[in-house]
C-alpha cells in the first residue's frame, strides 16, 4: 500500500496575517513553521477562525525595534504608510525580522525604485514649479512648490487603463481552452515549466492586504499568495491637488501645500523611458462634489462648536496635530505594559488619527434627507 506524499513547503518559516485566517484554508501546509504577532491574535474573534487556529501551531513573537523603524522608513518611500494599521506594519517587521536571521538584510532595498511607466499618448502637463523637499525627500520623486522644478522636463499624464494594455499585450498568447489550466497555475504563482524545480524560500509572508503585498515586494521580501491574489506591479503614489495640480509626496497631507485646499487625491505614479515623472489618473474621473450644492453654515465661534474645518491653520485642526504629535512621542511600543489601541476601544484602520476632527463635511453629504427624531404624535 503506498503512502500519500508529503506535501512540498514553500517556504520555511512565514509569517501570517489576519487575512489568511480568516479565510480558513490550508495555508498552514505550506511552510515548516508558522509565525505571527500578539495583535493578529487578538484580531481574530469567531468561532471558526478560532478553531483553525487551536489546530495550528502557531508561534506568537514581537518583532525588534529595527525591523519597526526599518517597514516605517521604507512605507513612507512607497506612499502606503497613510493606509497601513501599526498591525500591519508589525507583522511586515517580524518578516523583516526572521529574514534578518536567516540570511541578514544586504539584499534587501532600503529605498524603493521607480517603475518605468508606459510611455503615453496623451499631451504632457508641464510641471513649472516645486516645494522644498518633505520627510519623503530620499524617495525618488520631489514635492513641488514655487522654488524649483521638479523634473528637468514635462510630466505626463497617463490613465490605468493605457498601462494595464501595456502589461497585457506583452503576455503575448491568448487564452484558450488549450492552455487555460497553464493560466490559472500561472495566476496562483506555480510554475508552468515542468523542466523547472519548484524552490524553497527561507522566510515568507502572506498577507491579502495589497499595501502591505506592494510594500514587501518593493523592499524584497518574499511574499506567498492566499488563492494566487498578489499584485503584478509595484506602485509607488503621490498626493496630486485636484485644484492646482501640485504634487506632494508627504502621504500624511490632509491639505495642499500650494493652494491649500482640501483636494489631495492618490495618484500612481512612474518613469517613462526619458526618466520623466508620469503620473496615472482614472479615465473618466468624477470629482466629488457632494456638499456644495448648498452654502455652508455660518461659523458660530467659541471652544466648543461645530464649524467646518477649511484649511490647515485653523485653530481645532492644528491643536489635534499637535496632540497626535506628543502622543506619537511617548508611546513606546516595546513597553512591557504597552497595550494596542484595539483593545484600549479605539478601533479602526487608522487609530493614530482617530482624535483628528473631520476635514470638511466628511464622507457623510449634507444635503441628504435624515429622518427626524420621534415620529409625528396622533
């Protein structure tokens, strides 16, 4: 009777997001040894993640201070600092971490490169000046302001549909029903060359969340797919003003640095073959207008109101930076007694700006019809 073969691993130690437990697959036989952090823990509450847990050994670990401070430096190069939880950046760190000691860090990036973009169709938008340098200044593309340039050149414009056919006529074959087992194998991330050996990687991490994925591939860590859904193509954004069209690589802006307004929008942005800035924009974009159909309040003034915050200097605003700033200060996340903002009641994708007031009207419209209080008395 012959026995069933082992299953081959893919990795030696991964690391393992929340995402992955939830989904509740066999993912646990992929590596030799399974790693995550406290906070991934306590992320998971139902029933049947619990289980899938109870049946894995798993081993909790904290990543170093070094692995933290080495994910944050290199988010903030990338543009996907803005949209990462402290959780995520901790399970990043313990990739980071095991990776250090397995095969140290040299091959590893400390700055992100630009993608070489498609080259577009469309008329360039000449970029005539730029701000002095932000926090971001070591990535490879500059804030603009009223001083300098910020390429030598003009800067195109370029929507995703443009480089999404760029990526996919270079596939080069269609999709029949000859090779569409080949497809599928491909898009999951096995090898379709059977002259090939299938290789082992030391450390690895599996996530679903697509920041983290463009982070961990940028910086060259090794990233295992959850049902082949892994990114394709790095990307590396800026903050584009819809009103003056300055761009600003400091992804923690609400306001912008130039007009000052309200009106930053992610953008994805690369080089073209002339080392030009390129930046991609949504065809057919719709600028949100929800809130203006009316004029706003009258400002009440006082301590305590409700008036809508415009602009950065207003007083409301610059107090909740600067509370955000101190706290940020003095909260060590190696303390001993340090407890994660989840469990404190502050949940949320971006704790850190929980305290921060609502830019504007906020998600919510205005002008939207609400149903009063008590219904009419009869």
């Amino acid at each position: 009777m012959s026995t069933p073969s082992a299953v081959p691993r893919s990795a030696e130690y991964l690391v393992v997001d929340t995402g992955p437990l939830l989904a509740g697959q066999q993912w646990h036989r992929l590596a030799t040894k399974l790693y995550t952090i406290p906070e991934v823990i306590a992320e998971v509450r139902d029933k049947k993640s619990r289980a899938v847990l109870d049946s894995v050994d798993l081993t909790v670990r904290v990543p170093t201070e070094e692995a933290m401070h080495a994910i944050i430096r290199f988010a903030k190069l990338t543009g996907d600092f803005a949209v990462l939880s402290m959780t995520d950046i901790k399970v990043m760190a313990l990739a980071y971490t095991l990776e250090k000691e397995r095969n140290g860090v040299d091959h590893l990036k400390t700055a992100p490169t630009m993608r070489t973009a498609m080259a577009s169709t469309q008329k360039p938008i000449v970029m005539a000046t730029t701000p002095e340098p932000s926090n971001a200044a070591a990535a490879t593309v500059s804030d603009e302001s009223t001083d300098e340039p910020l390429v030598p050149g003009t800067v195109d414009t370029a929507t995703e549909d443009e480089a999404d056919e760029g990526d996919t006529d270079s596939d080069g074959e269609w999709i029949t029903p000859d090779n569409v087992d080949k497809h599928k194998c491909r898009d999951q991330g096995h090898d379709t060359d059977s002259n090939r050996v299938a290789q082992q990687v030391d450390v690895a991490c599996m996530t679903a969340d697509f920041a983290m994925q463009n982070v961990l591939i940028q910086m060259g860590l090794h990233l295992m797919s959850m049902d082949g859904m892994v990114i394709r193509r790095v990307k590396t954004w800026v903050l584009r003003c819809h009103a003056c069209y300055k761009i600003t690589t400091d992804m923690e802006k609400q306001f912008c640095p130039s007009c000052g307004n309200n009106t930053l929008l992610r953008v994805t942005a690369g080089l073209n073959s002339d080392g030009e800035l390129c930046i991609y924009l949504k065809d057919k974009f719709q600028y949100n207008t929800r809130g203006t159909r009316y004029s706003i309040p009258k400002p009440q003034g006082g301590k305590h109101n409700n008036d809508l915050v415009l602009c950065e200097d207003e007083r409301i605003y610059q107090v909740a930076v600067h509370r955000n700033r101190r706290k940020a200060a003095q909260q060590d996340f190696f303390d001993p007694d340090y407890i994660p903002a989840m469990l404190q009641g502050n949940s949320g994708r971006s704790s850190q700006n929980a305290m921060m007031p609502t830019i504007g009207h906020g998600r919510r419209n205005p002008n939207a019809s609400r149903r009063g209080g008590k219904g009419k008395r009869r």
